[in-house]
C-alpha cells in the first residue's frame, strides 16, 4: 500500500498531521539538548580563575601531627646490617612487598590507642601529637645509645585520601610523598567531570573525636592560602553533581517520553480519521 492509498482511505490531512506531531518531537529534543549543553561556561568549569596573568599566593602548610591508628614505618641502617636488623620488622623475605598498602600495613608499626609504637629492643615511645621529623629525631637518640653511626627514616605510610562524588575515577587513593594538595588529590581520581561543581567541594577531616567539614571553593585563588589546600592523611573529598548534570542525565528518558507522545498523536489521529 503507497501513500496515495493510504491517504484515499484516511484522508489527505492524515499523513501531512502525523508528519507534523513527528517533526515537532524531533524538534522538541533538539531545543532540549541544545539548551542542556549550553549550560556549562569556562566561569563554571576552570580552576583558579583570576584576571592577572602571573599571581604570588603565600603558602599556609599546616603539618600533620600523627594519631593513634596512623601506621608509621621505621627503619634503621648500619654499617653491621645483623645488628640493624634487630630493630627492623622488615626482613628479606619481605622486603619485596613493600610496594604493597597491606604490606605496609603489616610491616610497620601503629600507634596504639595510648599514642605509643613499641620499637624493638627501644620499648615504647610516645608519638602521638608530633610531627614524623620529630618521631625521626626522637627515634635516631634512642638507637644511637645503641649502634653507632646509625641512620633512621621514618616515614607515614598510612597516607590515604578517599576522593567522591562527580569525578572520573572515584575511591581512596595512597599518598607515597610527605604532603599532598587537594588538586594532586582530583589528579589521582581522574580530575573532575564537567558537570562537577568547582565552587562546592566538600573537605571532610578527622580531628581526634570529632570531624570537620569544609566547602572549598576550587575557582577562587585564594584557595592556596586555604590551611585547607594541603591535605591530611584519611582526608574525603566529596564533589557535588550540578543540576545541570541531573537534567543531562535525564537526557534519555525526555527522548523517550516525548517519543512516546508523539506516537500516542499519531496513533490518535489515525483513529479519529
């Protein structure tokens, strides 16, 4: 059946209407799309925005002093690796596995509930509260009275920041370095989406019992100078999703709906013809 068939049986103003309640859905989704990605502008999506082409922020480093549950790794050199080696927890069967966060974890020591590591043949030491250089220094007097010319490092290696939200690759991510920004932080997770809302980050801290929470706003300069723009161990970032994403990703659904409007008219028009 042709078209000059169809329109002897159903009349010549049926094919011309359901031409038109076709054109005016594809019509309707185009303006809808066209209005959905015009939502994003360079105001909405780049970071440090200023209209100086060189900026000097000063730094506010605020260092970390350690906590019970941190995981510190201590390890002592000596020119007699044997005797060393009573005050290493690492030893050669293991000692290939340290690029491994559990094995980290296993081979080094937590500072208990109290603030204490117990350091072989050393015993105790209060910890909590100070600065990894100064539990470094803390440390080299101790195993001095016993070795000489003795080398300790000290590192953290519980430096973990967890990033959430609207970004490409969501999780909790290892910090193998002595500090950390909040932008090597985004970097780690894959930077944000473009529907992630710069001027709303959330920064959520644990300090002691109690946990802050920050909005950091990512478009503003200052942000460096932020005692915010270094982050902690066991740090979240949780970016929001804007509006805009929300309609985008309802994007879909529109489509299908306003398809299916357009075939109920068709479908009604041929039955009142």
């Amino acid at each position: 059946m042709n078209i000059t068939n169809l329109k002897d049986i159903y009349g010549t103003e049926l094919w011309p209407r359901a031409l038109r309640a076709r054109s005016m859905s594809a019509f309707y989704v185009l303006v809808l799309s066209l209005l959905l990605s015009s939502c994003y502008s360079s105001k909405n999506i780049d970071y440090l925005q200023s209209e100086s082409q060189e900026m000097l922020v000063n730094l506010s480093k605020s260092e970390y002093l350690v906590q019970p549950n941190d995981v510190l790794s201590v390890k002592v050199q000596s020119r007699d690796p044997d005797q060393a080696a009573f005050f290493n927890i690492t030893t050669v069967e293991n000692r290939n596995l340290q690029a491994n966060p559990a094995s980290l974890f296993l081979n080094g020591y937590t500072v208990d509930s109290q603030g204490t590591i117990n350091l072989a043949i050393v015993g105790e030491l209060k910890v909590a509260n100070k600065t990894v250089e100064e539990i470094r220094n803390m440390v080299q007097q101790e195993i001095d009275k016993y070795l000489l010319n003795a080398l300790v490092t000290v590192k953290l290696t519980s430096f973990k920041v967890s990033v959430l939200g609207d970004v490409k690759n969501p999780g909790t991510n290892y910090i193998y370095n002595t500090q950390a920004t909040i932008f090597e932080a985004l970097s780690a997770a894959g930077d944000l989406n473009i529907s992630a809302k710069r001027k709303k980050v959330k920064l959520i801290r644990q300090l002691g019992e109690k946990s802050i929470v920050v909005n950091l706003d990512l478009t503003d300069p200052a942000i460096i100078n932020s005692p915010y723009y270094f982050l902690h161990p066991n740090d979240v970032l949780y970016v929001e999703t804007s509006k805009a994403n929300v309609f985008q990703s309802n994007l879909g659904v529109f489509s299908l709906i306003l398809s299916a409007i357009s075939t109920t008219i068709l479908v009604l028009s041929f039955n009142s013809n």
